[in-house]
C-alpha cells in the first residue's frame, strides 16, 4: 500500500480514538490530514501535536475559541459546524472515517461523497435516515463506502470471492447487553450506571444505552439492509452473548460463513482503511484453547421493543427510519440526563412514530425537516413523562 491521507470526524470519540490507534500501528501506510471534533478542544489538541494535521475542526464555537486562544503549532484551526462539515471534502484526503454520532453524520458524509472520497463508514445513522439517497451517491460517484461496524465488516469479509446474489439471509449476531434474558419489571427503574455495563464491549455512552434497549441492533438491521440489498425479512438477528462471531451469512445453498475475533473495533477499522489488503496488527487474538462455549438465541422484542420498532420504521420506509432515529437520540439524551426512566426510551419512540405521516421518497431537505419536527414532538413527550 501507498501512504494514504485520512479525515477523522470524531476524532475525540471512541471510534476515532481507535482509528488513530491504527495509524499508530502502521504509520507507514497513513497520514492523518484533517481531524475534526465536537466539542473536546483538549484532547483534539494533544492529537493535534501528536498527527500534526493540516487542518483541524471544532464544531462548538466556544471550544474552538478555546483551542485557538492558546494552541501555537503548525495545523489550520476552524470551528463552527459548516466548517465541520467542509473538513469533509478536504483537497488531499482520499478516505474519510465517519466516527461521529447520530443524524450529525449525515451531512458530513454527504458532503465527503458530492467530493468524491472513500467512506470508512461508522456512522451507522447516515444509512438509516438516508439509505437510498446515501448508495445512491456512492454508486453515482464511483467511490467505496466500507462499513466499520464489527458485524458489517464481518458479512463484507464474509462476502469476499462471494456473489451478494447467492445471500439467503444475513444473520446478525447480537451480545444482547447487560439485561440479556430480564423482562421489563426488571428494568423499569435501571439506573444509567446499570445500562451503561456492557458485559462485552466498551463503546461511548450513547451507543452502549443503544445496545442495552437492542435499538442499536435496530439501527444495524437498517444499515444491513442498504450495505447488502436485501429485504428486511433476510436479516434474522440472533443473540449470541460471547460477542465471538461478528456475524454470519447464510448461502442460498445452506453454507454459513462466518467472521470471529476478540471485542476490538481497531480490526474492523484497519480492515476498512486498508481493503482489499490485509495488514499485520498487534491486537488481541482469540484463544480457541480457553474458550468454553458459543451459544446463540432468539431476541426477545417484546422486552426489547427497540428492534421491534426498528423493523417496523424500515418496512415502512420513506421518512419513518428517520422519525425512528431522532425520537431515540432525543429519548437517550434524557435517559442519561436522569430525566426519564429506560423504558421511557421505548415509549418516546412508538408515540413519535405513530404521530407522523410517512415521506415515501423523501428528498434530503425532508430528511432535516423530519428530524427536526421528531426531535421537537419527542422533546414534547418528556415534559409528561
């Protein structure tokens, strides 16, 4: 491989974190051009001397006047949000890394592919919202968008020397978090320190509550769908609270391929930035000796009304994953603000869903309206919560 200029959107995040372990690992094939972050001007600076970037981006205003008050090396600083966003297209970058969260990703993303770069994408909402105008893009520009979600990286990998034709159905495996097998009189009252104790993985906090309601799973199901063209009936989630296989495929000729690894999002990541080649890395390996057991099961989404509600916003399709999206972003936001109760999550969710009417083919102006009217009913909801 030739040395590669990467963009980091959410350098401060934990994906972003990774994806710098990675260029640590292999300083030889990467440079980092362009990092960009929300809000946590300190960290984003210590990066800043360790990359020496040539651009670097704070979205919050005042953290970037933070940073440009006492920051005195060589990197152009720029904040505010439509400079996070243009960081996006920056000249000499040829893949982007999308590490930020939620519906904020979409436009970043958006923008890096309207300027013809590579998507290493872990944003997964970009393709839940917007799916059809997202691939759309990357097969008019002629551009790769290569998941870094474990359990998408897994079926891509499982995909290689495969016909996507011959898929029965995409099996998406699922730790099912800290309250695997409790019903909800169990759960009612958890606290965030509760939901927040993944047993497997370590994630930011938005994310982790999403995978303890299974609404991340949800998320994921929708993003299979547009990576991998298949209706929403081929993807069967199974819970699988090893978190050893990553996921499977299931072959039209009954064949199940399936990718396995420790609980360490830097092999994804790598995979993304260096496909189709593989490089050597340093991270932890599986030891087949010591483990003991694979088990798998069906989810329970009568608990775990989030994947229930995810299918449902995807076989509706048009507006509603959007809907969906925004309703749980504003609900997960309150439920670590101490504001509601984990529960609430799923009640703010259905009551948003079933308020509005559905775009079926929405254009991406509509695809902001919508978000915005979600996010102002859901926030509506808290107040009687």
């Amino acid at each position: 491989m030739t040395c590669k200029n990467i963009a980091i959107l959410g350098s401060t995040g934990s994906i972003g974190t990774q994806t710098l372990d990675v260029v640590r690992e292999h300083p030889e094939l990467f440079h980092v051009s362009v990092l960009a972050a929300n809000s946590n001007d300190e960290l984003l600076e210590k990066q800043l001397e360790e990359f020496q970037p040539e651009l670097a981006v704070l979205s919050d205003e005042a953290a970037y006047q933070r940073l440009k008050s006492r920051y005195q090396g060589r990197t152009e600083l720029a904040g505010g949000r439509q400079a996070f966003i243009d960081a996006a297209a920056y000249d000499n970058v040829q893949t982007v890394v999308t590490s930020m969260m939620g519906f904020a990703g979409l436009e970043p993303t958006m923008k890096a592919l309207e300027a013809k770069k590579d998507i290493a994408l872990a944003n997964k909402e970009t393709l839940v919202v917007a799916g059809e105008l997202v691939t759309r893009k990357v097969r008019e520009q002629g551009v790769r968008l290569l998941p870094v979600d474990s359990e998408h990286c897994a079926f891509f990998q499982c995909l290689q020397g495969e016909q996507s034709s011959k898929i029965e159905k995409l099996l998406l495996t699922c730790s099912g978090g800290p309250f695997r097998g409790k019903k909800r009189e169990q759960i009612g009252k958890a606290t965030v320190e509760q939901v927040l104790a993944h047993p497997t993985w370590n994630m930011g906090r938005k994310i982790t509550v999403d995978s303890a309601s299974l609404v991340n799973k949800g998320l994921e199901v929708i993003e299979a769908k547009w990576l991998y063209d298949v209706d929403y009936d081929q993807i069967q989630v199974v819970v699988h609270p090893q978190s050893i296989i990553h996921s499977m495929i299931q072959f039209v000729d009954g064949a199940v391929m399936a990718q396995l690894g420790s609980t360490d999002m830097r092999l994804p990541i790598q995979y993304a930035l260096t496909y189709p080649e593989r490089q050597s890395a340093s991270w932890p390996r599986l030891d087949f000796w010591q483990m003991k057991d694979l088990t798998f099961a069906e989810p329970d989404m009568e608990t775990f009304k989030g994947l229930k509600f995810a299918y449902e916003a995807g076989k509706i399709g048009g507006t509603m994953p959007c809907i969906f999206n925004a309703a749980n972003e504003v609900a997960v936001a309150a439920f670590l603000a101490g504001d509601i109760y984990f529960l609430d999550i799923y009640d703010i969710i259905e009551e948003t869903m079933l308020k509005r009417e559905t775009i079926l083919e929405p254009e991406l102006e509509e695809l902001f309206e919508e978000d915005k009217w979600a996010r102002d009913f859901a926030r509506s909801l808290l107040k009687k919560q």
